[in-house]
C-alpha cells in the first residue's frame, strides 16, 4: 500500500496577484518576521460530495507604509479545489471535518508559498518566502470573526424587527 492521503488537492485557480517592490528596499537591512501577515479563507462542500472548494486570500504589508526594510506589498488570491476519498487509501488516518479544513489552507497556503517564491525571485529586491503560520490560531481567529458577524447580524436583525 502506497502512503497516499486520502485528502487530494485536484487543481486550483490562480485568482489575482499584485506585487509591489519596494523602491525604498535596502537588502542588508530585511528583518524576518516584521512583515504585515493576513489570511483568510472561505470552506465549501459540494452536497453529496466528499469535493472542497477553499479560496484563499494572503496579503503581506497591504496598505503598510513601505520602509527600507520591507521588500515587498504583496497580494495573492488563489481557489484550490479537493476530494477526499477514504477509498485512496483504507489503512490512511480518517481526517475529522476540522482537520480537513486545517489540511487544505495548508495546502492552499503551501500553494501561494511557491508561487510567490517562484514570481520574486526574479525581482531586484529578491525571492519573499511566505512565512510558515500558525494554522490552529488562524482557525481560532477565523472561527471568532464569524461568531462576531453571526452575533451583529442577529442584533441587527431584532432591531429591524422592533
């Protein structure tokens, strides 16, 4: 029996992407980790279905004021598209819902890792390696924005009603 997963990424789209360099730019003086990280991501299911569809979205000093030591303004938006079939593999760890959405941003994100690394290193401020994140903090992040919006909606809703 081969190692496959049972969780296949099937193709993805490559929806936008915006790279600024940064003119400012001085190399000697790049710290890692002081660049401005955001993430987020959608999760859908086909009905009756084991596909996902995921769009995610990373940007990295979007609006941030360029300094000398940030290379670039960067904007990736890419859909990745997966099946999960238990049929793969019988003998391979049977993933819970949460960790099928963990597996796919991780495999989504390693997507825009690549793709970034790939587009920079041809330019003059260098290749910009996105950093590798911490997947259950964005989860708990993603999980407390929307009990926000369920919770605003659902207030703004019983003032209409009033």
């Amino acid at each position: 029996m081969y190692p496959y997963c049972n969780l296949q990424l099937e193709y993805y789209s490559l929806d936008s992407l915006n790279i600024q360099a940064n003119d400012a730019f001085e190399p000697g003086k790049y710290a890692e980790f002081n660049d401005h990280l955001d993430c987020d991501f959608d999760f859908f299911k086909k009905e009756d279905e084991e596909r996902f569809m995921m769009p995610v979205s990373i940007a990295v000093n979007a609006g941030s004021e360029l300094t000398e030591i940030i290379p670039y303004s960067l904007e990736i938006k890419l859909t990745a598209f997966f099946k999960h079939d238990p049929d793969i593999n019988p003998d391979a760890v049977k993933f819970s819902p949460p960790e099928i959405v963990q597996n796919c941003f991780m495999a989504a994100y390693s997507l825009a890792r690549v793709i970034l690394d790939d587009v920079t290193s041809k330019s003059r401020n260098g290749r910009y390696l996105l950093p590798l994140v911490d997947v259950a903090s964005i989860m708990k992040e993603k999980n407390r924005r929307q009990e926000e919006e369920t919770a605003s909606t659902e207030e703004a809703n019983i003032e209409h009603q009033l």
